[in-house]
C-alpha cells in the first residue's frame, strides 16, 4: 500500500494503543500488590481498544485513498488524419492484481470528479463503507 495521510494516521494509533496495552497488562500484574491497579489496568485497556478500533477505520479509508487517477490518450486515424481522444482511467489493487477503470471523457469530468467517481467505484469492489 502507498503511503497515504489515513494510513500514517493508523500506524500512529496503533502504536499508541500497543503501547496502552502493555500498560494495562503491567497493571494487572500490580493487582495483587496494589487493589486500585485493576481499576487503572481496566481503563487502559478501554483506550486501547477504542484506539484499535479507530485505527482499523482509517485503515480502510486509507485503501480508499490508495488509487491513482490519470489520463489516457487515445489517437485514432481518420481521413483528414489523426485525432486525439483524453479519457480520465484510475488504477488501484484489487488482491493481487491491477485494475483499470475507465471513468470518463477530460472534456466532461475534472479531476476531482474524477477522483471522487474512482473512490465511489473502489469502495464498491471491495465493499467498503465510506
């Protein structure tokens, strides 16, 4: 996956909510010296888990935001001679191979257009909620 703003984001998280989870685990080792470290330990733990879960979501916003969105020229031959198409195509990774959506003519669509189509499209094939 390339480097995305989401996908920073959930590393950052999911380190943050490691780290809270070994806390925790600290924590409940200290239980047996300490009564009011089971209280501390369960809190720790509930951050953890929301800041896992919060970074599985923005995990997936970042496979959304994995895609690239270009142009492609098509030139074809005619009798007063060659004429130029641009069409709006965007690339992304479905398993392990490459796919290639056409999304649209340049004269019609901008890019953010386009980019929009391509992630309304993506979202679909890997069914993801955006």
């Amino acid at each position: 996956m390339h480097k995305t703003d989401s996908g920073e984001k959930a590393k950052i998280l999911k380190a943050e909510a490691e780290k809270l989870a070994r806390e925790a685990k600290a924590a409940m080792k200290a239980t047996e010296t300490l009564p009011e470290a089971g209280e501390k330990a369960r809190k720790l733990k509930s951050q953890a888990d929301n800041l896992k879960a919060e970074a599985e979501t923005l995990k997936e916003a970042a496979r959304l935001e994995d895609l690239s969105v270009w142009v492609m020229e098509k030139v074809k031959p005619t009798k007063k001679g060659n004429r130029s198409y641009h069409y709006w195509m965007a690339t992304w990774r479905e398993g392990g191979m490459v796919r290639n959506v056409h999304l649209g003519n340049c004269g019609k669509m901008d890019e953010d257009t386009a980019k929009q189509k391509a992630r309304a499209m993506k979202a679909a094939a890997l069914v993801i909620k955006f």
